[in-house]
C-alpha cells in the first residue's frame, strides 16, 4: 500500500465526499474514484458504501481509517524531524482560548528544564487531537469528553465541573444551579463542528472558535456548556452557572503512541509534576 493511496483514502474518508476529497487533494475526481477502487480490489475489502446521493464507510473501512491516519501521522512527524535535525523543537498542539493558565505554567516549567527545546505552538479551533493524528503536532493538551483520546497514549492532568455560559439577560441567567435538562433543549444551544467538519442539526448557532462563541452568547443568540475554567476570562455582560449534573472535563496530554521524542517525554513529566 503507498503512501499516496493511504492520502486519497484519508481524505475520502474524511470528507465522504469525491468532490470535496478530490479537491481537497488538488486532483481531479476520477483520478481519485480510480485509486479509490484500485485500493479495494487489492485489499480484497469495500471500504466504502456508494449510494447515488451518500458516501459512507463500512466496517473495514473504518478500520483503515485509525490505522491509516497513524501510518500518514507517524510519516509526516518522521518528514518534520529529519528536517530539523539541526534545530531540535517540538509542536503542542492546544485549544484556542482554552487552559491558558495551564499552558503558560507548562512552557515556563518546561523552559527551565536541562536540554529543553524550542516549543511551537499549533493553537486549534476545535478538534485537537487531530494534528497528532496527522503528524502536524507531537503532543497536546485535550478536553474529554471533547476530544477524542482513542489511539494516543494520555496522562490525566486534572477535572473540572462544568457551568453554563450565558448572557446576562437570559431567563436562566438569575439561577442559582442548572441541570442539563434545563438547557440541553434550549433552541440557542450552540453546536460545535463533528471531526468530519459537519454539524450535527439542531436550531442552535453553527460556531467553530470561542471568540465566535462569547460574542453570540453576547448578543444573546447562543448558549453554551463549558469547562469551569472559562469563569475566569467571561467578559462583561456574561454569567456562568453551575450545571451540577454535567459530565466533568478532564484535561490530559496526549501524544502518539510510536513516539520515541526525549523532548515529548520530558515535556510530559513536566505537566503531570505540576498538575
């Protein structure tokens, strides 16, 4: 199986559409329904489900796609440190907005270690586990249940409670606690993007940043439920209640699980000292 194959199957699989897969990969679309079929064939397996109007996967299909995401993972992060042999660094991929305290205290502790490396940070909208799947980042910080943590190697740093975020001027705002029967049903609750890109429906507001997201509760067209943390940062004109029934966020860091990085590594017990 070639690396190229492995790409046009990734992007299919993610996309689950030829059009956009194609051109995500720059290419055109027969060139990839080509490879696509060439790729069954040798496997001896369908990967994909055709209908005329809907592209899924099946079972197989869905086995290829961890283990296919590792592979292309595993090679880009082999491309990236072989090209900077020279300059030694590594890339922690963290939520924009999110966990700010932690990831100062963390890069300062981790500055102040003997042999540390230069740290380049990938701040991500949403979904960020995914640039360690794809060879873009070499360790994160990750929300449960947010995030997904299957096929990474994960240490627990700590849990939170979790409040609901809304304007001032909200009926709910005057509470004293929540459950999530109170606001799991409200038309304005916002919907964060699947890992596929799509959202799942609803009537709530489409929103993939937490900027997008306070200046919606602002103006009193969202909701949302989030880590405790937030209160911390809420601007003017926000409350924050307390959901007692929700789920609790727990923070880890992640990172891929054929990683041999001395600097992963050291970085890592760096955040669960302190933690």
């Amino acid at each position: 199986m070639e690396t190229r194959e492995l790409r046009y199957f990734v992007a299919l699989a993610e996309e689950l559409h030829f059009g956009r897969a194609a051109e995500r990969l720059g290419i055109a679309q027969p060139p990839l329904s080509r490879t696509i079929a060439q790729l069954e064939h040798r496997l001896g397996v369908q990967l994909f489900a055709r209908t005329s109007r809907k592209v899924s996967l099946t079972d197989a299909g869905a086995v290829l796609l961890g283990e296919g995401r590792a592979i292309l993972g595993a090679v880009a992060a082999a491309e990236r440190r072989t090209r900077t042999v020279d300059r030694p660094s590594l890339v922690l991929a963290a939520k924009a907005g999110g966990s700010s305290e932690l990831l100062a205290k963390l890069l300062d502790a981790y500055a102040a270690e003997p042999g540390a490396v230069a740290v380049d940070l990938l701040l991500c909208e949403a979904h960020t586990s995914k640039p360690l799947l794809d060879g873009r980042a070499d360790v994160a910080l990750l929300h449960e249940p947010f995030d997904s943590t299957a096929g990474l190697d994960v240490e627990t740093l700590y849990s939170e409670s979790q409040f609901a975020v809304l304007s001032s001027s909200h009926p709910l705002a005057g509470a004293g606690q929540l459950r999530m029967a109170d606001v799991i049903d409200l038309p304005e609750l916002a919907r964060w993007p699947e890992p596929d890109g799509t959202y799942l429906p609803g009537p709530g507001v489409e929103v993939h940043n937490l900027t997008q997201l306070f200046q919606m509760i602002s103006l009193g067209r969202a909701v949302a439920v989030m880590p405790e943390v937030v209160r911390a940062g809420l601007l003017e004109g926000l409350v924050a209640i307390p959901v007692v029934d929700a789920p609790r966020v727990t923070t880890v860091i992640a990172w891929p699980p054929h990683s041999r990085s001395r600097a992963v590594a050291d970085l890592v017990r760096v955040a669960t000292g302190f933690s």
